[in-house]
C-alpha cells in the first residue's frame, strides 16, 4: 500500500510541478485516496501540502454533509488543516448543517463550495424539482446566496462559493444573475462532455467569479488519442500542461468572444 500510495503522490507532484503557474488551484478527491486507508489519507494531505507550497489554492473535494455536532468535527479534519483552503459540501441536510464550515471560513479565512446544480446525469432527479418557487437547485442558491452575503471580501468575493455543473448550461445561466458574489465551481468539463463554450456563462460579466475543473481530462492527458502520438507515458506531465494550455486558451477565445 506504501508503494501505491508513494507512487501516486509522485504523480500528483509531477502533474503539480508542470501546471502550478499556469492555474490557480488544484481540487483533490477524496475518494480515491480513502480506499488506501490511512496510507492514502497521507498521500492525500502531502499532495495538499506540495500544491499549497507551490502557491495553488487548495481545494480539498469531500463533500460533506452531516448534522451540525458532526460537521464541526468534519470541518476542523479540513478547514483547519492549514494546507486546505476549501472544501466541497453537500447541503441536503440543511442550513445548520453548513453553518459550523462558516464559522470555520471566517475564523481561518478558508471557504466553502455548496453544492447547488451538479454536472451528473441524474442531478436533475432531486436538483430540477419544480416547486412553486421555482426549482429545488433555485432554493439552494437562495440559501447558499444568503450565506455567501455574510462573508464577503475585499474584492467583492464571497467565501462561500457554489458547485454549478458545466454540463448545466441553462441552470448556469439562472444562477449566475442570481448569485453574483459567489465563486462557481465548475465541474464537467472535458471527461463529462462540457466545452468551452459550455463555461462561459459561469462567469460574472468582470470575467471572474468561475473556477473550471477538469481533472481526468488533464491528468490523463497522455492516454489521449492526440496527446499519444506527441508524448510518452514518462512525459504525462508535459502532457498536462499542454492540456491545461489548450483548456486555458479555449476558455479565454470563448470570453473574449462573449464580451465582444
Ligand atoms: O464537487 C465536485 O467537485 C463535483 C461536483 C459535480 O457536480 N460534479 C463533479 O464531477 N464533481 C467532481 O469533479 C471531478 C470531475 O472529474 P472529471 O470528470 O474527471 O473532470 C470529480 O472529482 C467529481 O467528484
């Protein structure tokens, strides 16, 4: 397990070291890391660290979601580790649930991505409910809007930021007039479908206010058919970056096209 898990921070470091001056942050996934044990859950916080000490914000994807004593315990494994700035949390159980993570955000000047419109398939099952307000996804905003208010920064950023799917085009859309000081998350590009011209309605008309994520798409870089015939396997990072290039410039074509 020691070997695996060396092996993947290895990789991560790779990947971290050709990309970190060309994006803003790194989101890590629990998940992958959990089914290590605690081998992993190591390899998970040192790779944390490498991105934090590279400069990156680092944003720890765990989405957590529990009753209010819980969260608070959830909170401090995160929030207060000083290598996270950010955490991915899931609001089903309602606004109390989230509340312990704000207190933690205004503490230790971290934040919070609530999850609101995901880019899943199925998201639409529960998120597209129609109810007399609105839709279910509009709720959330609305609760995660009132909380982002109470957190504002300098820059007219709240810390209290949303998960809006980029395969969610017209919710976006609806979200992005609604919730205009939140930072979107915005998974979905590449590996699930979502373009360029998918994300560009994510960001506030200042050409801020999005962070895209592509995580398969960009570590696995080098499986790709294009990738392939340019790198080795030993090159994936130099893959990478060229992805991220490529992803960076396609995004910024499409902006510049919006304001125009
Ligand atoms: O919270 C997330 O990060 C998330 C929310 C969502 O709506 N959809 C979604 O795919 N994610 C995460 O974003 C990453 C997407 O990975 P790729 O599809 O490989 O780019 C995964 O780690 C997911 O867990």
């Amino acid at each position: 397990m020691r070997g695996i898990c060396r092996a993947i921070f290895l990789f991560n470091k790779g990947i971290i070291d050709a990309v970190y001056d060309l994006v803003p942050a790194v989101k890590i996934q629990i998940a992958f890391y959990e089914v290590y044990g605690a081998e992993g859950i190591r390899a998970f916080f040192k790779t944390a660290e490498y991105a934090k000490k590279k400069g990156l914000i680092v944003i720890a994807d765990v989405k957590r979601g529990d009753i209010a004593d819980v969260a608070m315990m959830y909170s401090k494994a995160y929030l207060q580790n000083e290598y996270i700035d950010a955490i991915t949390v899931n609001p089903y159980m309602g606004e109390n649930t989230i509340l312990p993570y704000i207190s933690d955000c205004t503490k230790y000047g971290k934040g919070i991505f609530i999850l609101v419109k995901t880019s899943n398939k199925g998201s639409g099952t529960i998120q597209n409910i129609k109810t007399e307000e609105g839709y279910f996804f509009e709720k959330v905003a609305e609760m995660a809007n009132k909380m982002a208010d109470s957190l504002i920064g300098n820059y007219g950023y709240s810390s209290i930021g949303a998960v809006v799917g980029a395969t969610c085009t017209e919710e976006a859309k609806i979200l992005r007039t609604k919730m205009h000081r939140s930072y979107f998350l915005v998974p979905g590009y590449g590996a699930q479908g979502a373009t360029a011209d998918d994300v560009a309605d994510c960001f506030n008309d200042d050409g801020l206010g999005a962070v895209i994520n592509s995580s398969r798409k960009i570590i696995f870089a080098y499986r790709n058919g294009y990738w392939k015939d340019v790198y080795t396997e030993e090159e994936y990072a130099q893959t990478s970056r060229e992805e991220v290039i490529l992803m960076r410039d396609l995004i910024n074509n499409c902006l510049m096209k919006k304001r125009s």
